[in-house]
C-alpha cells in the first residue's frame, strides 16, 4: 500500500462580509477571490515494472533497477512486474529474455507477473501487443496531437543537410520543419487518403507543441523541467507497424496500472515525451523516480568497456557463473545509490524490503567498489554453514577433477578453509591439496626454501615415522614438529614453512596440523620425501 499526497486546487469567488459603511458602498462590486487548495491522501496499491530490452545479457545496472523497483514493491505489499521491451527487432537477443529471468531469480528477486508467469494485464511481451499500439497511435492521429508523415530517409537526409547548411548544429524535425516536410499536416487529405490506402509506407509522430515548459516531479530529483523547444516530433509508430519505446511504454505503463516508474538516469531525458503523451491521452501519468548512474572508479559511467578494463563484470551472469554469493550482490547493489540513513551495512533481502524509500536514493552517481563487492561476498561466505556449502563445493571439485565423494572428509576440508575464502571457488585450488599430492611448488613460496630445509624437513619426517596411525592427529603432529624445533635448535618457522611447502606446494594455507592428519601419515611422509628428493 502506498500513501499518495494529492492537491486540488481552485479559484473560489467569496463575498466580503461587509463591515464599514465604505465597505457596504463597495459591495456590489468588490469580490474576493481565495484560492483554495484541498490536501487529501489516496491510498494505492503500488504496481512497478522492471522493462528491460532483450537486447543482450542483464548488465549489474539493469539488476540494481530491478531490485529497487522489487524492493519498493515489497516495502509496499505491492506487485512487481517484468515486461519485456522488444519492439527494436534489430538488437533482438533470444537467449536474453531467459537470461533475464534466472538472473533475477539468481538475485532473490520474485517476479510477480511476467511473459513467464502471466498475471491480469498480459501479454507482458511488446511483441505480442503490437495492435494495441497501433490503435492508441490512431486515437492520437485522429485527435490531433500525432500525425502520418510519409517522408522518405533521402527526404529526411535532405532537410537536414539544409538545416545544417543554414547554421542550425542539430535539426530536428519538429512544429517548424515539420510544416516544410510531407505530412498529414501539410497534404491535402485526399492525398493522405490514397497514400493510405495504396499501402505506403509511413510513420506516425507526435505533434510536439513549440515552447513548452514540461514539468514533472521526480521522487529522486523534485522538479524537473525540460523546455518543448530541444524535442523532436518523435515517431511513435514506425513503417513496420512497431511501436518505438516511446509510446509502447506508456501504454503499457498505463494499461498495465502502473503506479511507480523507477528506472535508470538515463530515461529522464524522454520523460518529457512521456508526460507530452499522458497529456495527449488524458492519462494521470505514475510517479517518476529516477536512478543515480552506476560510475567507474576512474570516473565516469561505468560502461563495458569501462568495466572491462578495470576488472569487473559488468553481467550478471559472470556473477551467477563466477560463484558470487547472490545475497552478496544484491547487498552491495542495495547500497549503490540507496542507504538505510544509519550505519549498519549488513541487510538481507527482507531486511531491505523492509527498510527501502526512494527518498534514501541519491541524485549524484554511485562509484562500484569492487573491493566493498568482495567485502560482502566474504562476509556471506563466512556466514554460510558447512553443511549448506558442502553441495556447491562438491560440485566444483567435481568439475576440476577431484572426486569429493566423501562427505564427511570433504566438509573437515572446509571448515579448515572456510574463514580463509572470500568466493566460494577458491575452495578448490586452496583444498586440492587435500586429494592431490602438487605436482610443482609455488616459485614465491620456494624462496623460503633453503639449504637448511631439506634436512629439517627430513628431521621432522623421522618423527613422524614414530606416530602410528591411530594416534596421527593434529595435537601429536604438533608435538613431533616442537620437538624437531627443540632439537634443531631453531625457529617454529624454519621447520613449519618448508614442511607446508612440501605438502601442498603453496607458501600459505590453514592450520598445518589438523590438515595433515586429515591427509594421513602415509601421504604425509610420501610428500615429505619428494620434496627432499626435489628440492636439493
Ligand atoms: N526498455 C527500457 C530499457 O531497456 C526501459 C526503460 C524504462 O524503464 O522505461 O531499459
């Protein structure tokens, strides 16, 4: 439910009440007029879209959209609603519209209604409401505010050469070229008539008014003002019988009951179309709310290319396939351009429902941090029980060659790593050597090894050698590596690094002991002794 402030206001012609002799002398003529203004509060039931083009993958600033659009939904009981925006048959991706799809599902986000789960207002695919478009486009024509206009592209090419030729930087076709061009306006109408008729090919644009001031309130921003003047007569229904964003989107946006439009920055500049559309219609158009943009840490958008070369994925299927922890992702993206107003940081999905208001979204760009990304992604890590991540890593072992069959070996290994890992793949190169003996040494880690080493390690095998199976647990082996330490006379360092070294190849790794009793005495020692061997 969400609390609507409205106005009504008038003009109200009052009587004055007379009061002195002069007043009475006046009183035939003297009236007062009181402007009156009625506040009252409608109560709404909040409908918001998410209306991505399927134009290729869900970009991160597409799911940020989405997931403020379904927390607003949420903090309000209100419903949210995927509509897929594909009237641009040219940049039409198939695989898009699916990707999108598991991608929200991925994130937590439940779509209410959607071309995959239709609800009262379907179809939800522009594709699939091409005549209704097209019969909106028409009511406009037929009231005056749009037109037909039959101008080829040499034409339309033409006019702007002239235009450019006489000093004017960016033509537009609009209430003053427009009357020069071949249109509804400007053929007599039988001609309009046959060129109809005779199937040729035409648009149909809005009849933008000349200087105009188009004021909106956005929920982000307040006032928003464009001037009629930049715009163009812009084309609503193009030669092929499609709609162009413009017009599908409001109506759509209308027939679909839509109460919010939250979307990105980068929209604002054709909410003034919009609002000239609403009007022409007699439509009340939905509260506006636009998004911060998403921006580099160099500066600037953060475009692909941008992303690309800074690191970070930029789809949100590197982050599903990249094994991010989607709680992670939707926290972090949460807080790109929205915070709670205190400091707390950590907010699951209900949490965020229940704290979200637009009016805690910023109007300056929000920088990706990367680093505050993997932050959060460590922290959901940590937070996840063994028992739950057990699957998710069997998996990935699987997939590296490892077979992690055994349960309960494997969920040892991982709470030995699990406050070491800040993404859920890292368990595999930092566990193989669990199931692996290395097959080579790591070169940072080998420049600790020196000409001491293999003796000590040696030293240190012949310890080990003592300790029968039974009792080669974690508390025993430490003893065995103090002793070697006590009588070698040197430090706890000398003899523990290239003993790590020799097990699993790497200068870094968890707790020394309880890893090699789970690894056993017999692979210890076999490891042990090939590092000797190799590392003379
Ligand atoms: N189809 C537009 C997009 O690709 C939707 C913009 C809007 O929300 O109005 O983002």
């Amino acid at each position: 439910m969400y609390i609507k402030k409205r106005s009504l206001s008038g003009k109200k012609r009052i009587k004055k009440q007379p009061k002195t002799i002069l007043d009475y002398a006046f009183i035939k003529v003297d009236y007062s007029y009181l402007r009156i203004t009625v506040k009252y509060f409608e109560i709404m039931s909040v409908r918001v879209r998410f209306a991505p083009s399927p134009t290729g993958f869900l970009h991160i600033g597409g799911l940020r959209t989405a997931l403020y659009n379904y927390l607003f939904a949420r903090h309000h009981q209100g419903s949210f609603v995927l509509r897929i925006e594909d009237t641009d048959q040219s940049r039409y991706v198939s695989d898009a519209e699916q990707d999108i799809i598991e991608s929200l599902e991925w994130a937590g986000i439940q779509i209410d209604e959607g071309p995959h789960k239709p609800g009262s207002f379907g179809p939800y695919r522009q594709s699939d409401r091409k005549e209704l478009y097209l019969s909106f486009a028409q009511q406009l024509v037929e009231q005056g505010d749009a037109y037909y206009a039959f101008d080829t592209t040499e034409e339309l090419e033409e006019m702007r050469e002239r235009l450019k030729k006489s000093g004017n930087p960016s033509p537009k076709y609009d209430s003053i070229t427009r009357q020069s061009m071949k249109n509804s306006l400007t053929l007599p109408q039988d001609e309009v008539q046959k060129k109809l008729e005779n199937g040729d090919e035409y648009v149909i644009r809005l009849k933008v008014p000349r200087r105009e001031t188009i004021k909106f309130e956005d929920e982000i921003r307040g006032i928003v003002s464009f001037d009629t003047a930049g715009l163009d007569d812009q084309v609503l229904l193009k030669s092929d019988g499609m709609p162009t964003y413009h017009l599908a989107n409001v109506v759509d946006d209308h027939t679909m009951e839509i109460t919010h439009v939250i979307r990105g920055e980068e929209w604002l500049s054709s909410t003034p179309k919009h609002m000239l559309l609403y009007k022409a219609f007699g439509w009340e158009a939905p509260t506006m709310a636009h998004l911060p943009l998403i921006m580099s840490p160099s500066g600037g958008k953060l475009s692909k290319r941008k992303a690309e070369t800074e690191g970070i994925p930029v789809n949100t299927k590197e982050y599903r396939f990249g094994h991010y922890e989607p709680e992670a992702l939707i926290n972090f993206l949460a807080f790109l351009g929205w915070n709670p107003g205190d400091d707390s940081e950590v907010h699951d999905m209900s949490s965020l429902c229940e704290k979200f208001t637009l009016d805690r979204v910023s109007k300056g760009g929000a920088v990706f941090n990367y680093k505050k990304l993997m932050w959060y992604n460590e922290y959901y890590v940590h937070h996840r029980t063994i028992d739950d991540l057990l699957p998710q890593v069997q998996d990935l072992f699987r997939h590296s060659g490892i077979k992690a069959d055994d349960g309960t070996f494997l969920k040892s290994v991982l709470a030995l790593l699990h406050e070491r890992v800040s993404k859920v793949d890292e368990f595999v190169p930092m566990g193989r050597f669990f199931y692996e003996s290395p097959t080579d040494y790591d070169e940072k880690a080998l420049k600790k090894w020196n000409d001491q080493s293999a003796a000590l390690v040696q030293s240190f095998a012949g310890r080990l050698v003592e300790i029968t199976e039974q009792e080669f647990t974690a508390p025993v082996i430490k003893q065995g590596l103090e002793a070697t330490v006590e009588a070698e006379s040197v430090g706890f360092g000398k003899v523990m690094m290239p003993v790590r070294i020799a097990l699993s190849g790497q200068g870094f790794g968890p707790d020394l002991f309880p890893a090699m009793e789970l690894i056993g005495k017999t692979e210890c020692l076999l490891r042990l002794q090939t590092a000797v061997e190799r590392l003379v």
